[in-house]
C-alpha cells in the first residue's frame, strides 16, 4: 500500500496531547537549565579547590627553602630532617624526604597515607626532578589520586642528593566538590518530579476549556448550536471560551433567523402559487375573458410575489457583514434630504419640526432607506391628507449615554397596543391602510437597518391619535454635539413640502 496514503505526521511521530508536549518542553527547558547550572557549579568549585591544592603545594615548598635555610646545617640529612619535623601534614596530606634515590624521612605519627611505601613513586621522583627543577604532578597510588610536588635539595659542601615531597589526596580534596554535585543532580531530579506534578495538574485546569471546547464542537451539529462552554477563570484561555461562546450566540441567532425567514418565505409563497395555480387550473381556455381576467391576476400575483424577493434581498443585505459602511454625515441635512424626496410620495402636509445640528459616523443610504420606508408606511396607514413629520434630535438615555433619534409621525388611526408587539417582525401586516398591499418585510428591514447601527426601532402611538416610529442610535463621544443651538431665519419655522 503506498505510504502517501497515510499522513506522513502518523508515520514518524506518536500523537502527542498538547497538554503532554507543553509539559515536556517545561521539564527539557529546566531540566537543562538546572543541569547547566550544577555542571558549571561543580567545575567552578573544582578548579578553584586544584588552585588552592597547588597554591598549598607551592606554600609548602617555600616554607622548606625557608627552613633549609634558617637551619644553617652543613648536611642535607640534617637539613630534611628539619623540614620534615616542622612541616607537619594536615588532612589528606602528607610529605617526605628522600636521600640518595630513596625514601628516608617521613613524618612520624598517623597520616592519611605514606608515600614511602610507593618504591615507583619514589623513583618517578627522583627521575623527575634530576634537572634540579621544582615538579607539580599526579599520580595514581594505593588506590587514590595524588597532587604532589618534588623539590630538589642540596646542600653546600655535601654531595647527597635530596629531594622534598609533599603531597595531596585528590580523591579526597574533591570528595565535597563530587557530594555537592551529587546533592545537586538528585534536587533538580525531585525538582523536575515536583515540578511535573504541578505542571501536570496546571496545564490540565489551564487546557481544560479546551478539552471542553473540542467536545462540545463534536456534538454541535448544523441544526443544534445551543450548547455553550461553562467559563471559569479570568486568564486568556476563558477569554478564548468567551468568544466562542459569542460565536455560537451568533452562529445560532444567524441559523435562528435563516430558519425563520424560510418558513415566513416558505408561508408566503405558497399562497400565490396555490392562487395562480387555482386559476390557471379553472381557467377557460375557448373565453378570451377569462384568459385575460386569469393573465392580469397571475401577472399581479407574480407582481407581488418579485416585490416579496426585492423585499428579501434588502433585508439579507442590511444583515450581512460590512452591509452598513458609515461616513460622516450632518443629520440636519440627511433630515431634509429625505423630507424633500418623501414630498413626492403623497399629497400629504410634510414637514420637520426639529433637525438635530451634529455630524455622526452613519451608513447615509441606509438610514435615507429606513426613514423613505417610514415615510411609504405613513402614506400607505396614515390620514388621507393630513401631517407627516420627518424630524431628528439629540438627547440623552437613562444612564447618560448621547443618543439621536430620528423619527416619522403621522396623525392617522393609529395602531392598537397588541399589532405594536409584532409591527416590526417579519411579513406582519396592518390591518388597515389605503396602499397597495406589501410584502411585511418593510418595517423589518427599518429595524434591521437600526440594529446593524446598533440602536433599536420603536412605535408609540394610540387608536384614533397617529403614530411616531423612531430609530434610536448612539453617537460616539467624539461626535456629540450641543443639544441644539441657535436657529437660522430657516430653521424658525417647521419646514414643510406639500405636493
């Protein structure tokens, strides 16, 4: 079977957990670490004990010269005698004098250990310093490691040859120096133990809304999105969890809203098609009258049902990502602007009664669309020939925030306090109104337009005395504005158009 088939990742390496990999490379970083350090402690103090030993060692040879010389004896065997005695060894030390190629003098009493049993030794010596030069060297006796140095002795008017040694056991000197390494090793193994444990249970709380986050991923299906993710802690990874978590609020009121606009779409097609189809289905085809009474209702029909589609399209555009692109835009102006093109829809009085003086960030067109389909509303459910006014202001909501309301209020009959609840929901239609028919979807699209701005869509109104619909949005700070300020000769009186 070719090996391509299988992924390469599987082949080569085990499947590790992310919580394993992150607390191996937390246990390799500092178990390295803590192994440099030893090591480097362990040589430092090493060569710093050698450099003590030598130091002692060279010590130990001036204070013979000395010695030799303070004594004034005209013999060397007097002269070693002497140095032997008043040098005494100290812990793993130990010295020697050695005349005519042989060990003769050696400290008496216990020593660590004794040179002059060593007959190789004593040669080694002798050969090394017959240049008559001072000698630093190791040697490996009785079972230990050995620092020595030999000096040559000689003594005026006597031709013996003589030589000094003194000595230490490195073993010994180094037996601390290994401890403390040993010592080390073994704390940074219970380090790296203890530290494992912790880091273990750690990642595990730390990865924790992970494990949950893939679990919950797997049982989230397309037509079920809301199961969500318990969030403990304040660090990074609850955050992470938080907004998955506002994903899925979105992802389920995106799937919410889809499920309902199919079944409001799937609820009103269905009435024309059942409509044209009866009719064609009842149709005379030899009565040119019926032929054409049937052609105009199906043509109407089909009208209607296009209108219902445009109706949908807006409504998706308002709702999709990037649909509202602001631009600074004055609200006095856009107020008018859309007073003068709403005029050409009735006969009606139409005139603004404030215009709120201020720049905000806002989608002009969007805003221009939602006032219009305000201003058709008006027309289609408002008086015969009475007031419409298109208007904006400034002001402030309960917790002190800046707000602009821009609204459209017209003296018609109203609407009742129950069709209120549902007025911007989606293919709700009034019960009374002189237009044409709509598709509902006009006061949805407002709201939506709203929302997408991040402000609400509202009715007030009461049987028999008109109604106000108003579009809240919030101004940024740096766009807030006075409240009002001083009016114009054209801002004295309501502006109105009538047409």
């Amino acid at each position: 079977m070719p090996a391509e088939r299988f992924p390469r990742r599987t082949l080569w390496f085990p499947a590790l957990s992310v919580r394993v990999r992150i607390l191996a490379s937390i246990l390799l970083v500092a178990a390295a670490g803590m192994t440099a350090a030893g090591t480097t402690a362990y040589f430092v103090q090493r060569e710093s004990t050698l450099d003590s030993i030598d130091t002692a060692l060279v010590g130990a040879v001036d204070d013979a010269r000395f010695i030799a010389t303070d004594s004034k004896a005209t013999t060397l065997n007097v002269v070693l005698e002497a140095v032997v005695q008043q040098i005494r060894p100290g812990t793993n030390e130990a010295t020697l004098a050695i005349i005519d190629g042989a060990a003769a003098l050696a400290p008496g009493g216990d020593v660590d250990f004794r040179l002059e049993e060593n007959r190789a030794f004593v040669a080694r010596v002798v050969g090394e310093t017959a240049t008559g030069k001072v000698v630093l060297g190791n040697v490996r006796t009785a079972g230990r490691t050995v620092r020595y140095v030999a000096a040559p002795v000689f003594v005026t008017g006597d031709p013996v040859a003589g030589v000094f040694v003194a000595a230490f056991d490195l073993d010994a000197a180094m037996r601390p120096v290994t401890d403390a390494l040993l010592t080390s090793l073994r704390v940074t193994l219970a380090a790296l133990v203890v530290l494992g444990l912790v880091g273990w249970l750690v990642s595990g709380r730390l990865l924790r809304p992970i494990r949950a986050l893939r679990e919950a991923a797997a049982r989230i299906t397309a037509s079920d999105v809301s199961e969500r993710i318990p969030v403990v802690g304040r660090d990074d990874v609850s955050e992470l969890t938080r907004t998955v978590n506002d994903m899925l609020d979105r992802l389920e009121g995106a799937l919410t809203g889809q499920r309902r606009l199919l079944d409001d779409v799937g609820h009103e097609l269905k009435t024309p098609i059942t409509i044209v189809r009866g009719h064609l289905e009842l149709m005379d085809q030899d009565d040119p009258a019926d032929v054409v009474a049937t052609r105009a209702l199906a043509i109407d029909e089909l009208d209607r049902m296009n209108g219902l589609v445009r109706d949908i399209s807006a409504l998706a555009e308002v709702h999709r990502p990037l649909g509202v692109t602001r631009t600074p835009v004055d609200v006095a102006v856009l107020t008018e602007l859309v007073r003068t093109k709403a005029a050409a829809l009735s006969g009606h009085r139409w005139v603004t009664t404030e215009a709120a003086e201020i720049v905000v960030p806002v989608d002009a067109g969007k805003l221009t669309q939602a006032l219009l389909q305000l201003a058709t509303n008006a027309v289609s459910h408002g008086g015969v020939d009475g007031t419409i006014d298109i208007g904006s202001a400034t002001g402030r909501d309960a917790a002190g925030n800046p707000r602009l309301r821009l609204w459209v209020s017209d003296d018609g009959p109203g609407i009742g306090a129950e069709a209120q609840e549902h007025v911007f929901e989606r293919f709700r239609r009034g019960t009374t109104g002189r237009g044409p028919a709509g598709s509902g979807l006009g006061l949805a699209i407002v709201r939506a337009i709203a929302e997408a701005h991040g402000g609400t869509a509202t009715v007030a109104s009461e049987p028999g005395r008109g109604a106000t619909f108003t579009i809240d949005l919030p101004i940024p700070p740096d766009a807030v504005a006075p409240d009002s300020r001083p009016a114009d000769s054209s801002r004295a009186e309501p502006m109105e158009s009538t047409l």
